[in-house]
C-alpha cells in the first residue's frame, strides 16, 4: 500500500494531547505538571485570539482579505487533512480525540513550536533542523523593537532580525539541552522575550494571535508580499491546457529588489496569453540566437523547421513548471499582453477589498482614543490595512510597466539582457531578462513610488 506522509507538528500534537489529558488528571499542587498549566489555564486564552478560531463577528473585520479568503481557510484545510490522515490510519482516533480537539493542539505547536538544529535521529554526529515544542521557552513572547528607519531589502531585514532580538536559542551538544540566551545584558524584572522575525501582520495574527502596531507596517511594506491569482483563458488549445489545471495564486513583492522579482508571475502570465505564433516566432528567433534563453534550447537536427507549436513549445518555455513558465519575452505583443494579464487581476483585487486605507486609519485612530474595538477586531483592521498597503504598492508598480509597455520605447525595451556570470543572483532571478526590468527594479527603490494612482486605492 502507499506509504502516507504524516506532518511532524501531527506527531507533536497528538503528543501534547496525551499529556495534556494526564496533565488534567492531577487535583493537588503535589501532582502539578506542566501540561496542566498549559492546558487550563493558557491554551485555550491564547489560542481565542487566533482567526481560525474566531467567531463570524470578529471574521467579519477580516471581510475581503486575503488572510481570510485564502489563509485561514488553508490552515483549517492542511489541519483536517492530517486529522483524516490519522482517522484513517487508527480509526479509534475519531471517538477520543474531536476535530476541533486536534486543531486546537495543532495550532498551539505551529504557534509555539520553534525549530533548532537537534541531532539527528539516524545519525548522531550531525544536527538537522528539527520543529520542536521546548517547555517554558514556548512560552516566550515575541519582542522587535519599531526599526529606526523603513526596512527596504532582505539584508535589511537580516541584519535587523540579528541585531533586534535580545535573546537566541540554540541546541548545546554537552548539556543535551536547547538552551535560551540573552545576547544583551536584560534589566532586573524585565520580560525575556525572543524576535519571531520580521513578518507580515496577517502572519503575526495567523499563527501567533497578535500584530505588531500599525507603524510596524509603514516601516516594513517594502518586505511584505501581495497575492495575485491569474485565473484560466475561456478558451485555450490543447497544447496550452494541458499544462493548465487550475487557476494560479502568485505571491508579488511591493518593492521589487535584486533578490525578489516579480518574475514567476509574469512568466507564467506569458504562457498564459501566448498565442500560436508567439511560440512559434519565438523557436525561430532562438534557433538564430540562443542567448535569448538562459537554458540552452534542445534542437535535434533540422526537425525544428518543422515544428508544430507543441513541439516548439518545449524549446521556448519551460513546461516542467507548474504553472508553465516562458523566462523571457516571447515578443513584445506577448509582453504588453502578459502585463495586461496582471494589471487586471491587480485591479480586480483592490476592488475585492471592501474598505480604504483611510477608513482604516480613522477606526484605528478612534480606538486610540476611545478604546472602541476589541482586541481581535484592532487586530483584524491592522492586517486588513497592512494588506491593501502592500497591494496598492505593488500596483502602482503594475500600472507604470504596463503603461510603459504600450509605448515605443516599451517595444524597444523588450530586448533581452543578460547579467554576467560573476553577479551572484539568489531565489531563481532570471539571468536573461528583459531591459525594462531595469526600470522594474528602479521603482522599487525607496522613494520612487510615493502616489498611488486612484484605481490602485481601495475604497
């Protein structure tokens, strides 16, 4: 039979349960446990303030976001799937422990869990990066102070995370034991606390039930990502929807930078408008020069003159991927096609969204004053506000090369460059890659992109 692959947190959990249930055995602070603690009088607190386990009330503040229409309802998915994993594989499972049960403790080692280099199982010698739920460190609250000035690249970030947090942990081989470790010296009674890194707020709130303030977002937007779906053509030939099984979710940089390009959205936008006689003149412009692609196309013989365009298709575009890929411009028609593609999907999820940043601003400003909101609903108006800012960032960046691709210097710009070999390039970034996307990069600099047009602003 085949083999069934079972989450390691699955494991963790179902560990927890068990002891969580012996910890509630114990009536007498003689017979006091850890799990006792955890599961009387913290889990169920903290985990209320998690979006999985809200009600329609709180839910509702989170209406149009992506952290709800995509996130919690793919967290509720991967943690029922592992549940059924488990009915299926012990039954019994089914009457002892509840669905809501297993999400609960599922949610407290995806929350709490931390992973540490801990020695490996087969091999002793060596250390692997292993999740792991370590008592008392688990419950250690996440600390960053606000950044001096806005966070704009991953080395920012890095060096930020490194130097931010006060404290690290790390597995010491001579003790058998994780140990926590202040990095700087803490003042009498103050609270121990670790960095989580530096995350978006829905992904604060989503694990972990809290947010940092909305400042927080002004100052770290440029490392946050958006989410575009580019859904299937009507109509397609059979060489293209043979690839093609679903619709296709993208993450989007607010700030494109040299380490993160918007690069497999687009390539997989190209595929999905290119026409017949885009791939066909594409092989032909290849066959004549082919530097166009960074991998070297497989011509057998004289066969390619014949190609039809699914054979040709497997020259010009990468058709392992899932969605397809065409890494580079098939022609400027395709380009100028390709980013149409985007803008509309970009545009069609600002207007999903069903507040303005400016409303927002307002409630947040109200609560500041008059304590109006619960916890959870501050929460939700932070992400929602943090999402549609990163959103309206990343279209605006959208609105300008597309809007540049329908000009004649566009169509000039669409010619192909290559970045040399001694450049070290990082996250699959193209080599070979259109002009143009010098300009991308550009406005992503700090500064470049500070008016957001009308259409990119939710209202």
């Amino acid at each position: 039979s085949e083999a069934i692959d079972v989450s390691p947190w699955t494991w963790i959990a179902l560990y927890m349960i068990a002891h969580a249930g012996k910890g509630a055995v114990a009536a007498s602070p003689e017979s006091w446990r850890f799990d006792s603690l955890l599961r009387s009088e913290y889990i169920d607190a903290a985990l209320s303030y998690i979006p999985i386990f809200w009600d329609d009330e709180n839910l509702h503040w989170l209406n149009g976001t992506d952290l709800l229409n995509i996130h919690v309802l793919d967290m509720h998915a991967a943690i029922e799937t592992e549940y059924h994993k488990l009915t299926y594989l012990v039954p019994a499972i089914q009457d002892s422990i509840p669905v809501i049960e297993f999400k609960k403790w599922a949610m407290v080692v995806m929350s709490r869990g931390e992973t540490v280099d801990l020695p490996d199982r087969e091999n002793k010698t060596r250390n692997i990066p292993q999740l792991a739920i370590m008592p008392l460190i688990d419950l250690v609250d996440h600390h960053l102070p606000m950044p001096v000035k806005p966070l704009f690249t991953d080395d920012d970030l890095l060096k930020y995370q490194e130097t931010g947090s006060r404290t690290n942990i790390s597995y010491n081989a001579d003790s058998a034991a994780v140990i926590l470790k202040a990095t700087v010296k803490l003042d009498p009674n103050s609270a121990v606390t670790v960095g989580y890194g530096v995350r978006s707020n829905a992904d604060y709130l989503l694990y972990h039930g809290f947010t940092m303030p909305h400042e927080w977002s002004d100052l770290t937007i440029c490392t946050q990502y958006g989410m575009i779906e580019l859904p299937l053509p009507e109509s397609m030939p059979t060489w293209k929807s043979q690839f093609l099984a679903h619709p296709y979710r993208f993450a989007v940089p607010a700030c494109p930078n040299h380490k993160s390009t918007p690069h497999v959205i687009i390539g997989a936008a190209r595929f999905l408008v290119a026409t017949d006689q885009d791939v066909i003149g594409f092989e032909e412009k290849l066959i004549k020069d082919p530097s166009l692609l960074e991998a070297t196309p497989a011509f057998r013989g004289d066969k390619f003159l014949h190609h039809s365009v699914r054979e040709a298709l497997v020259n010009v575009c990468d058709t392992k991927a899932q969605p397809p890929l065409c890494r580079s411009p098939l022609s400027w028609e395709n380009e100028r096609a390709a980013w149409a593609l985007v803008k509309k999907q970009t545009l069609a999820r600002v207007v999903a969204h069903i507040t303005s940043t400016d409303e927002d601003d307002r409630i947040l400003r109200e609560d500041d004053s008059r304590n109006s909101l619960s916890v959870n609903q501050r929460h939700a108006v932070i992400v929602r506000r943090e999402e549609k800012m990163t959103l309206q960032r990343w279209c605006s960046i959208v609105l300008k090369i597309a809007g540049f691709l329908d000009t004649p210097a566009g169509e000039a710009e669409c010619g192909i460059t290559r970045i040399p070999d001694s450049e070290t390039l990082e996250n699959h970034e193209p080599r070979v890659r259109p002009r143009y996307w010098q300009q991308l990069l550009d406005l992503g600099k700090p500064g470049e992109v500070t008016d957001f047009p009308t259409s990119c602003r939710a209202r």
